[in-house]
C-alpha cells in the first residue's frame, strides 16, 4: 500500500508551498479538507489564502516565518472557509521549512501534512482558548511599547535597562543576560537577575563551548529548553555551572542584524514555560529590536567616541601662560552628527622671544571631510609660523597650500576608482575653502599685527566696558586663489583691554546674520563684570545655546546651528613700565670695523648694569656672533639689542639677524683652534639662547639677567 493510500485512510494530506513560486500544491485529501474537489491541484497563493479565515491565515504566516528562521517545525490550528465565507471545519497543520537555493538567493519550501480537528473548542482560535484574542491584544501592546523604548535608547547601558524592565505577557523572564562575541570569545555585554559576579564562569568562554548561547552564535537558531532535565541532557558539561541559578525553564535566542549574528539573548524562568509558537514569535520579535538597538547603540558609542578623538587631536591646549596677558577658549560643535566640524582655534609660540601667534578659523562644512582639512590647514599654519614669517606671509602660503591641495586632486582623479558612480566622489575633489585670522601678539607692549582672510573681524571691549568691532583690512577666503595678499594691521591691546576672536558659529547660530548676531552678543560683552575670562567665554556660549537663547532667536531659518570656535585674550592692568632701552645697527659685509662700533654701543647701553662681568661676557658673544656673521656669510648682520625692566632686574637680549638659512653646529675646537667658539661661549655665559628661523634666513640671540648685588638686611 502506497504512503498515500495509509494518509488518506486516516484524513491525513499531504501539501507543498514553494515561496519563491507563490505556488500550493495538495493531494487528493489535503483538497477535500480546504473545501475543494478531492483530487490533487495547484493552486496559487492568493487562492489558498482565499480558503481560511483571515486573522488564522496572519497568525500562520508568523508562525511559518518563525519556524523558518529557527529551523523548527511549524504547527498552527486555523478553520476552513467555503466559497459563502462560513467556517467549514478546523484543521492542524504541520510542515517543515525546507530552504532551496534560488539564482537569485535562498528561499524555502513548506512540506507537511493537514488533519481534520473534529471537535475543536467554541470560538477556538489557532487551538487557543476565547481568551487568546485578549492575549494577542496584550503582546501586541507589548510589543509596541518595547519597540518605542529600545528606539529611544541612545547607549548599551540604557538598552539593557529597557531590555531588564520589559514585562512580557503572561511569561515574564526572571533573569536576563546578553552575549556579545570578540573574536572567538563569548563575552557578557550586560545581565539582569543575577547577583554581582555572577557572570564571572561566562565572562570569556570560547564559542566551540558546549553552552547554548555558544551555539546560538555559532548556528545562528534560537534554542529553547523548557525543563531543566532537557537542560541537563543536552549540554552535560556546563549544567553545573547553571544549576545553582534555580531557573526552570531557558530560551536562547539569536541577535542578528543585517544578516550577521552579533550575539545572543537569553531569557530564563523560575516557572515552567512551554515555549509555544505565539511565545516563541514574542521572544524573537524582542530578540530583534533587541540587536537593532543594540547596534544603533554601538554605532552612536563609536561615533561619539571617534568625535571626541577628533577634538583632542585637532584641538590644542592653551599652553603656557602669555605674560602679562589671559587667554580663554573654547570649541562648541554643533553642526555635524559626528560632533566635528571645521572650526578651529590654536595658540602658538613664535620663534625669538615671548611672542605667539593666535590663529582662529573656519573651514568650510561640518563633516569629517572639513575636520580633516582643519588638521591640515592647522599643521601648515604652525609649519609657516614655526618658520618666522609675518602674518601676510604666513597666510597666503596657507592659501596656497589649500589651493594645491585641489590641484593635485582633481589632477589625480577620484581616490576611489572601484566606484562608478561619480556623484560618490565628486565631493572629494570639489574645493572648498576656510577663513582664517592670524595674529601675531606682543606680550610687552601690547601690540596685535593681524591679518585676516575672510573671517570676521575682532572685537575689542575697552577697560571702561565698551565693545566695538575693530575693522580691519583682509583678504580672499584661504584656498580660493593661489597667490592671495593679505594686509596686516596693527592694533595695541591696552591693559584692562580684552579682545574677542570667533567663527561666525557664534554669531549666526539661531537664525541670525552678522548684524543680529553681534546686537545680540554686545550686552553680554559689556555687561558680564566679572573680570575672569572663563565665564565670560561660558556667557557667551550660554547667550548662543542656553534657555534665553530660545527668546533671541533671528529671522533666517536656514541659520539654526554651526560650529563655534572662541578665543578671548585680555591684557592685564599694571603699573606703568619704564620704556626699554634698545639699540638697532646693520653691520655691513664691506665695513667689518662696525663690529667694534656694535661693542661700543652695546657697553654704552649698559652703562650702569649692576655685574661688569655680566657686561663684558655680553660683549664677548656679541662680538662672536657678528664676526661669525661675516665670516661665513656674504650677507649683513642686523643687531638688535634691548635692556627691559627695573634697575638691577632687568633683562638683557642680544639678536643678530642674517639672511642665511644655514644653521650654526656646535663643534669641539682644539686648544690652538681660532674658531668654532661661539656656540660654547653661550652655553657657558648666557642665562638662555637660541637659534630661531626666520622666513628669509635665520635669527641667533642669547639673554642675560641681572642680580641685584645689594645684600639683604640683617633679620
């Protein structure tokens, strides 16, 4: 007798669903339960699902969906339907998902079996009670609830607070734990249920461990363990270690995201849970808004990690003190996802003395491409300071770097020729350009030498609190011509006076322009009195992004956020200095004998230094670094030589300049050597010296510090 024959003897069908063909395929018995002639026939989706009431047949594709992704039988009860859409009769339906490879991917067949329920419960549903539409109701509240709250969670700890409050219905968990994989090591992301320390044996447990989540990882299928004899059987060696929880029942479901297991979720019962088909569907559902939060979590973590890396890479500490002055800054990003943009600030020590340079910029965009371009533009910047050019000069090599930058990009092509589309790339090459204002400060008198590309001019407030926009001359924006020039103008910072430098982040952010921007900031300029300038800085950032912000908000909508980069510079009040002595003489190559000349006015400037032996040491290395000047140059030497401060505390500094970009060696003369002293000389007899580039040749000075020799009073 043929296998068919025994079925249809006992009511049984046989039936074949092919997914991918949206075809259903019956036997003779399986037609005459759907309500049909009984010989076999195919039919099509749509016409199947024409044979059974429609909230059964929502409920069985779940079920079939479920079984598939866990390779599980699928076992659903629905009722038949006629061609009058009254209920014929009940049947149970058992299949198995097989999965098919398709030209196009893998898909699945269904084959099972149909049997006629021939008293089924009135009003059952899917073999459940008339209570299981209250139940559905209530999982899918859960559901929609638990989906909001993980959406909402911005970190893995918040996610796995969420994921500890779930209260599923009718079977909450009462201990919760999730896998995550490193390698090839299972390791514990967060748990809920378990006293502390508890994970410890699961900590760092290889995934070949014969341990369910270690299999879920490794096959990717959810498994469920309704007792804990079924526990036992199955997993022998690592029952001890589960044992003393006192669970009953367990289930361990896959976390997958974009088709990669990432990890496993499990959930564990102190009751006994039967893990039916409507359970099973609510454990994966979770299971998988679970890993989607979970990996927009790691993603955000990622992000913001790598913007904060960002920042203290590319943005420069202050440094040491200025003398005689105070510095505050600060970088607010606003304007991109990843929290970097291209605002920058940078403070930077300049070559021959107490002199910096503040540098303050823009590059255009808030994406890390512009970031990227500021580290650059800010290394070029300190390369071109570094090297002692005036603040012209130091921009529009700037400029030029930026210009050649494009260049030799658009000259290459695209940096990714294995994409075809060009839309992809064409950001890469297209130029963009930054504004910039460099400034060079002298700390002992005051004076700001500023120049400026594009960017917004300082702000000055006054010793009496009165701000006010200090024009000054500038040039194009960096990078959008090669040979750009760029006046610098000169303004004196008077003691008690405080300078504000700032992208236009600060002034445009909340729909304003420059106009509105500024009436907005001076009364916060003016009337902050405290005289420390971290809150000033902290004001100012508090009028653009706190609550009163929200009251001052400007007309243009297409200004709401940007970047904001803040320097504030202050010239401490103090009694008036008595002026320098200085002392300026080009010794010329034809006229040696202007070497004697420099030593005579040098011992006439400190004609009443407190240490001769201080003065004549002095003479004798200025003597050494003219005639060396001569000697190993074809250029003149320029002497620079300034005596600064109170009698009998005043510092002496000795430049001599030349357009030569050879730098001295230190070299070991022999006992009857007539040269090669002069580095030694220095070490030996200067307080401190230095050689410093210039941007045509080179500076080499040394300084000396006078002692009081008045003995203190007896005590």
């Amino acid at each position: 007798m043929r296998t068919e024959d025994v079925l249809a003897a006992i009511a049984t069908g046989l039936w074949r669903w092919d997914n991918a063909a949206g075809l259903v395929t019956l036997d003779a018995e399986a037609a005459r339960l759907f309500g049909l002639p009984a010989e076999p026939t195919v039919l099509s989706e749509a016409a199947m699902r024409a044979r059974l009431h429609p909230v059964d047949w929502n409920e069985t594709y779940g079920i079939i969906r479920l079984a598939v992704a866990e390779g599980t039988l699928a076992e659903a009860h629905v009722r038949v339907v006629g061609e009058d859409g009254q209920i014929i009769r009940t049947i149970r339906s058992r299949s198995k998902p097989l999965a098919t490879e398709r030209e196009y991917g893998e898909d699945y067949e269904l084959v099972g079996t149909v049997q006629e329920i021939v008293h089924p419960h009135a009003g059952a549903l899917t073999g459940r009670s008339p209570v299981a539409g209250d139940w559905r109701r209530s999982r899918e509240a859960f559901l929609l609830d638990a989906g909001r709250a993980l959406a909402e969670a911005r970190s893995t700890a918040e996610v796995l607070r969420v994921a500890a409050s779930l209260s599923m219905p009718g079977f909450s968990p009462d201990g919760l734990a999730v896998f995550g994989v490193e390698g090839e090591r299972l390791t514990i992301i967060g748990h809920h249920g378990h006293e502390d320390g508890a994970e410890g044996p699961f900590t760092d447990m290889s995934v070949s461990t014969d341990y369910p989540a270690a299999e879920v990882v490794r096959t990717g299928r959810a498994i469920y363990l309704a007792t804990p004899r079924e526990y036992q059987d199955r997993y022998p060696a690592t029952w001890p270690l589960v044992r003393r929880f006192e669970r009953r029942s367990w289930a361990f479901v896959p976390l997958v995201v974009a088709g990669r297991t990432m990890g496993a979720w499990m959930a564990a019962f102190k009751h006994q849970v039967t893990f039916t088909p409507d359970e099973r569907s609510v454990l994966t559902t979770v299971a998988r808004m679970l890993a989607q939060a979970l990996a927009r979590a790691e993603v955000t973590e990622t992000e913001r990690e790598l913007s904060l890396g960002l920042q203290r890479s590319m943005m420069p500490t202050l440094g040491p003190d200025i003398p005689n002055m105070s510095v505050a800054a600060r970088y607010v990003p606003t304007g991109g996802g990843l929290q970097v943009g291209g605002d920058w600030y940078d403070i930077i020590p300049l070559p021959g003395g107490n002199k910096v340079a503040l540098v303050i910029g823009d590059v255009q965009g808030h994406d890390v491409r512009a970031a990227g371009l500021m580290g650059q533009l800010r290394i070029a910047l300190r390369a071109y300071a570094a090297e002692g050019h005036r603040p012209d000069a130091v921009l529009s090599r700037a400029s030029r770097f930026l210009h050649g930058m494009y260049e030799f990009s658009t000259a290459q092509g695209p940096t990714r020729p294995d994409r075809s589309d060009e839309g992809e790339n064409s950001d890469y090459t297209v130029p963009r350009f930054a504004t910039c204002l460099y400034m060079e400060v002298d700390p002992d008198s005051g004076t700001l030498d500023i120049a400026r590309a594009g960017h917004p001019d300082p702000v000055i407030r006054s010793a009496d609190g009165i701000a006010l926009i200090r024009q000054t001359a500038g040039g194009l924006p960096l990078g959008i011509e090669a040979d750009s020039d760029y006046p610098t103008t000169r303004v004196v910072l008077e003691p008690g006076d405080t300078l504000m430098l700032c992208t236009d982040g600060l002034i445009e952010t909340g729909g304003h322009d420059m106009l509105s921007g500024w009436t907005r900031l001076r009364p916060v300029l003016e009337n902050t009195t405290d005289t420390s300038l971290e809150k000033l800085a902290d004001a100012l950032v508090e009028a653009v992004h706190g609550p009163g912000s929200h009251y001052t908000t400007g007309p243009l909508a297409d200004r709401r956020e940007d970047d904001i980069a803040l320097l504030l510079l202050s010239r401490h009040s103090s009694p008036a200095r008595r002026p320098p002595r200085r002392t300026v003489l080009t010794i010329a190559q034809a006229e040696p004998e202007q070497v004697a000349d420099a030593r005579r006015q040098l011992r006439d400037l400190l004609h009443d230094w407190t240490d001769d032996e201080q003065v004549d040491s002095a003479v004798l290395m200025l003597s050494e670094m003219a005639t060396n000047v001569l000697v190993h140059t074809d250029g003149d030497a320029v002497l620079i030589a300034e005596a600064a401060g109170d009698r009998g505390n005043r510092r002496l500094r000795v430049e001599v300049a030349d357009a030569s970009d050879e730098l001295p060696h230190r070299r070991r003369p022999g006992e009857l050597a007539s040269s090669g002293r002069g580095l030694l000389l220095m070490e030996m007899l200067a307080d401190a010296w230095g050689v410093d580039p210039r941007g045509e040749g080179k500076s080499i000075w040394f300084e000396i510090y006078e002692e009081d020799p008045t003995p203190l009073p007896p005590k």
